[in-house]
C-alpha cells in the first residue's frame, strides 16, 4: 500500500520502504500478541 503512494524519487521510494518494514514488523507484534494471548489463557 505505502510502495503505491511513494513519491517517484530515490526519497519517497526510502520513506516508502521505512515506513512498509515499520508497519509490518508493528502489525507482527500485534498479531503475536493477540495470538498469544488468546492461545495462553
């Protein structure tokens, strides 16, 4: 989603590519912690 709205310099594409591993390690973490704490109960 982010790759597709990145400005088309060697900047946007970086800002891009930070913030797309940010979400996803983010959204990872949540995942995990949901998962674990519905499995662990």
């Amino acid at each position: 989603y982010v790759g597709f709205h990145a400005e088309p310099t060697i900047e946007g594409t970086s800002v891009a590519t930070t913030r797309a591993v940010v979400n996803a390690s983010l959204l990872v973490l949540m995942f995990n912690f949901v998962l674990s704490a519905f499995l662990f109960r």
